[in-house]
C-alpha cells in the first residue's frame, strides 16, 4: 500500500536483504514501475575482458558518434521516422472535444508513440554503450554545451538524445 494506494505487481526475481526503498515510477498512461531498493551489496567483478584499447569520440550531427580510428556511427533518429503517425495522432487529439471519451483514447494513444519513440531511442542506446563498454577499456568524450547546440538545432538534437547518452 503506498498513498492509500493498493498495487499488485510480477516480481521477477527474489527480493535479497532487506527493502530500505520503494520507488514508484508512472508514465502519462497510468503505468506504473515499482523499484525496491535493498542493503544487499555483491562483490563487484568486472566480467569484461580486458582489452587495452582506448578511443575518443566526437558527437555530430550527420552521424552519431565518430571515433577517432574512424568508425562513424549512426543513430536512426527514431522521432524522424515517427514524426507523420506522430503529427497525425496529435492533430486527430486536437480536433476532439474536450472532456470527451474519445479525446482521452486519443490522448492514450499520442503518450503510447511518445513512450514508443523514448523506448526505442533509449534501447539503442543502451545496447551500444554496452557495445563500446566491451570494446574499449577507456573511452573520451567532448564536453558539449547542450541548451547551445540545442537553441541551434532543435529537434535533430532533441531526436540524438546526446544528453541522455
């Protein structure tokens, strides 16, 4: 029971030590992510392969990441490749009356390509940090002024997600 609230949850694993934390996680469809924080501490072992390469690497707006050995890497720009559905559910939500059934579904439906988009994009960039972090044994990156870049640029920038990486 959390806020007089009652919430039935999948635990996919067992819960080692004791909770200390319940953090309580909603998106705009009404959601939840249910996160227990515990004392359980494990030995860390670095299960990655020593590899003795380092790398720098430089954000850009044609490509993702350029390395300095070359490797150019892309990002898909996943709000691009949404943005007509997306223009699409947003006009269909405007034209709606306020208060009304339909409005709400098409409310639901704008925040699920929304979530969509940010699930996608943080997906890519989960797997390819993972991906540099097996590679590499130490990487370097440039310090960017993001509100600068992103008053210039917009929406490319909000779509890179290079804050977030």
């Amino acid at each position: 029971m959390i806020n007089k609230k009652i919430f039935k949850f999948y635990k996919l694993r067992e819960i080692e030590g004791w909770i200390k934390q319940v953090i309580l996680k909603g998106n705009s469809l009404g959601e939840y992510l249910i996160f227990f924080v515990t004392n359980y501490t494990e030995v860390y072992s670095n299960k990655y392969a020593k590899t003795g390469k380092t790398d720098g690497f430089d954000f850009g707006l044609k490509n993702f990441l350029i390395s300095s050995d070359g490797e150019k890497i892309d990002s898909p720009l996943f709000l691009n490749k949404d943005l007509k559905k997306l223009r699409n559910k947003s006009s269909n939500f405007s034209n709606k009356i306020k208060g009304s059934n339909n409005r709400r579904k098409s409310r639901e439906e704008l925040a699920r390509i929304h979530i969509q988009i940010t699930s996608k994009r943080d997906d890519w960039q989960w797997k390819l940090t993972d991906r540099l972090v097996r590679e590499y044994d130490i990487m370097f990156f440039e310090d960017i002024n993001m509100n600068g870049i992103n008053k210039l640029w917009g929406r490319k920038i909000s779509d890179l997600s290079l804050s977030s990486f």
